[in-house]
C-alpha cells in the first residue's frame, strides 16, 4: 500500500485539530437519540472495567489506582511517575491509555521485539494493560530541551512536513503540541528523550514495523524518506516540544 493511500485514510478519521499556538519548542456527529420506547427494556448497566474484560468486551477501561500498583515494575526503566533518567527508556507519563495498552500487546504477541519487554508482558491481561495505561496517562511529562541548532528545520518538518520528500507534518497526527490523538491511536511524542525518538526512527527506515495494522506502516514509510540530519532535527525539536504554561509568550523561532 503506497504511503499516500495510508496517509490520506488516516487523515480522513482525524478528528479537529486543537489551536496550534499552545505549543513551543525550547523556546520552546453527534446524533440525536430517538426516543425510547414505553415498553423497551431497560438499558443493561454499563459492567466495570474488570468485568468487561472478563466477558471480552473490546471496549476495556483502565483505572489509574489500580495501575499504580501494576506499574511498579516498570518504574525500573521507565520512572515510577514514568519519567525515567536513562534516554534509552521511553517516557511513558503523559502518554495516552490506548497506546500504551496496544504497545504492550504488541510485545506479548511479539508483534513487537523487546527481550525484556516481550517477558513483562506475556502474562498481563488486558485489564492489566489499561491500568498501566490508565496510570501512566494521568502523570504529567517532563519537558526536554531541543537544540537551539537543530531547531529550524525539526520544526519545519514537524509543523510543515517536507512536500519534496513526501513528508506530512508531524503535527497532522501527533498534535500541535504534540499530545497525539488518543482516538485514532497516534502517540504523544512532545517531551520524549530526543535519542529514543531518533532510535526508533532509524529502527522504521531500516524497515521495522510495530505490528501489521494500518497503524503500524505509517511511520516506516515516513522514516524511509528522511535523511540522518533530518531524522536528528526532528528527534530534538520533539523532546524540546511541551505546552506552554500559563503567562508564556507561545513564541517560536
């Protein structure tokens, strides 16, 4: 499938785009229900969360105090509050519940390799999974810092892609201020170590792939058209990307 039929599907179930002037970078349908009927059965009560993965729901929600217990494990690598001092572990607070649960899925079926993530995973239940989403999801990121170097063209490429490469802008999926977007799967990238996010672009231009989804060939045809240089600018300006606090000037170079 050609990365434009991937792209242009994806950008059709994107849903509005936040205000792009939240962020900085180191400097930095609904339908109308018809009525019930007087002699329709009662509605049946939504299970909780635990109850509907036991019954296989697909619709799993995690609960943030019941993962914080479950994620006690992973704060060896990746923080307690999932922001870890080594930049060979992804941070994961901030990040939304969805795609932590799907990243770890993906190991434990091996669709994703990671030797000792593929063991931590191979008995989590999905209810598991969404709790460590859940409690990872509701801690706050830490900004990084980009290099003020790197910083035109990562932020060129981010906010505006590179239409002679092929490139759409980051931001197209992962937010202007680099949150991602929940709904549709995409990740949230702001803040992340600048050495992982290039990691793992190099590991999706050699050709790796996280699963064998729609989702999952998107970035290896993006990577495949980025150069080293291009692959490091863009790596520093998302860890340099947060949202700016209150009182800021939202400024940019």
């Amino acid at each position: 499938m050609s990365f434009r039929r991937v792209f242009v599907r994806y950008m059709l179930a994107l849903t509005v785009l936040p205000a792009a002037g939240a962020a900085l970078a180191q400097t930095p349908s609904n339908e109308t229900a018809a009525p019930a009927s007087p002699t329709a059965a009662p509605a049946a009560a939504t299970p909780a969360p635990a109850e509907a993965a036991k019954a296989g729901n697909a619709l799993v929600l995690g609960e943030a105090k019941a993962g914080e217990t479950k994620a006690a494990t992973c704060g060896a690598c990746h923080g307690i509050d999932g922001n870890p001092s080594d930049k060979q572990y992804p941070k994961l607070a901030g990040q939304n519940e969805a795609y932590i649960a799907r990243q770890i899925t993906l190991f434990q079926t091996q669709k994703r390799q990671n030797a000792i993530m593929m063991g931590f995973a191979a008995t989590l239940s999905a209810q598991d999974m969404h709790d460590i989403g859940a409690y990872f999801s509701s801690k706050a990121s830490l900004p990084g810092v980009a290099d003020e170097k790197l910083l035109e063209r990562g932020q060129a490429l981010y906010r505006g892609g590179d239409t002679k490469l092929g490139v759409p802008a980051c931001m197209a999926c992962h937010g202007p201020d680099g949150r991602g977007m929940a709904g549709t799967g995409f990740p949230q990238l702001a803040g992340q170590w600048a050495d992982y996010v290039a990691a793992k672009l190099k590991d999706w231009k050699t050709g790796a792939t996280w699963g064998d989804d729609a989702n999952a060939k998107i970035m290896p045809t993006i990577a495949q058209a980025l150069s080293d240089a291009d692959i490091q600018a863009l790596a520093s300006y998302v860890e340099g990307l947060h949202t700016a606090a209150a009182g800021t000037t939202t400024a940019s170079k």
